[in-house]
C-alpha cells in the first residue's frame, strides 16, 4: 500500500459543507506548503429543491462542483465515498472507511463538522464528526482496532489535532481576511446548492459570519472551530 502523506485530512458530509466550513483556511494552508486532501463522505443527491433533477444527475453535478471547488482552492486530491444522502449512520463500516483515509494520509490535523451542535442539525453532519472523531480516538491510533488493515499495509496513525466547525463552542479562530474571496469563489463552484442566491447577498451572508466569528480579533475574516488536541 503506497501511503500518500497529508498535512490535513477535511472530512465533509456533504459536497459544499467544506467550502462554508474552512475553505478560506484550506487557502491559507495549501499557500504555506501544506497538502490538503478533502473526503466527501455522501453523494449529495438529496441537496435540492427543484422536482426535475434526478437524484443520479445531482449526484454527478455534485462531484464536478466539488472537484471544480477544491481544485480552486489548491487541494491536493478529493475522494467521494458515495454513501447516500440524508443516509449515514454510525457504523463499524462506516467508520473503519475513515480509519483507512487516515492511515493512509497520515494528517496532522483532521477538519469536519462539529456533532455536538444542538438541536436542529443535519444528522449526516452530526454522525459524520462523530464518526470521525471516532475515527480520530482511538481506532486510528490502536493497532488492534484493524488488525486486516494492519495487513493491507496501514498501519496506525496519531492525528495531532481535530478542528470542528459548525461549532457553538468556538476556541480557535483563523484569519481569512485575505482568502475570503477564495472561498467565495469556491462556494460559487456549488451552483446546484447557491445558483439560485444572489451573488451579492451570498457575499454579504459569507461575510457577515465572517465578521462575526472574528469579533474580539486583530483581524477583520475568520473562520471558527472548536479545536480539540489529542495528547500523546
Ligand atoms: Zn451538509
């Protein structure tokens, strides 16, 4: 098994997610030399409004969008799981997936949604970041976990740190002051999901969160996480 190392592994539930998340961060990372890679964990085919497209057809206009997105942003490679929209659940398969992608990418740091958050939450977020934060602690780590991934050549793997967005608890901010139009630009790629919000107001919605997860900072953009550190 050839193991493609990462600095950072984004697990996103749904093709778009990533871009409202900590795509203006995934700039600032890839600018600093750091390889990015994105995996997409559902097909997307529920992500509309409009009875006229079928399910198979946003499903593939999804994964271009996506792939348009990342390859704006510099990221390094996008793999699409293609499990089913409004569809995951917490399972030993679901998870030893993610297992495999951070054996096989070796992140420093892993970024996804936050499940914690209460209430009304898209339930593929919430099992997603609990599923990868499983993943994270302690079935990455443990060789005993996989023992037939141990086999396949991937072996286990510390992931330093864990970044949640979405988050009501925000513990670490970054600037994105300089990279907001990036992001912008990514989100656009998602035409199925914003097409229909004008340009201008989708800005000022973008910037808006923006501003306000920066309040209290030196700089006017961030992005917010709840970050958590796994101690060695
Ligand atoms: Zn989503």
């Amino acid at each position: 098994m050839e193991i493609k190392a990462a600095h950072v592994m984004v697990v996103t539930p749904h093709p778009d997610d990533a871009e409202y998340g900590v795509a203006g961060t995934v700039v600032r990372w890839v600018g600093q030399g750091q390889d990015v890679v994105y995996v997409v964990c559902t097909n997307g085919d529920k992500g509309t409004s409009d009875p006229n497209i079928k399910p198979e057809e946003l499903a593939r206009t999804r994964e271009v969008e996506q792939t348009a997105a990342a390859h704006l942003l510099g990221v390094k490679e996008v793999v699409f799981l293609r499990r089913p929209d409004q569809g995951l659940e917490d399972t030993h398969e679901f998870r030893k997936e993610i297992v495999r992608f951070i054996r096989l990418y070796k992140p420093k740091t892993v970024v996804t949604a936050d499940p914690y958050r209460r209430y009304l939450w898209h339930r593929d977020h919430r099992i997603t970041g609990q599923v990868t934060l499983d993943a994270v602690f302690p079935y990455a780590r443990d060789h005993l976990s996989y023992p037939d991934l141990l086999e396949e050549g991937l072996y286990t793997h510390k992931v330093d740190e864990v970044l949640l967005w979405g988050t009501e608890e925000v513990n670490c901010r970054f600037d994105i002051t300089d990279t907001f139009h990036a992001k912008l630009a990514a989100l656009r790629c998602h035409k199925s999901q914003v097409g229909h919000i004008p340009p201008e107001e989708l800005e000022n919605r973008l910037r808006e969160r923006a501003t306000s997860l920066a309040e209290g900072e030196s700089f006017l953009l961030a992005e917010g996480f709840h970050r958590v550190e796994i101690l060695r």
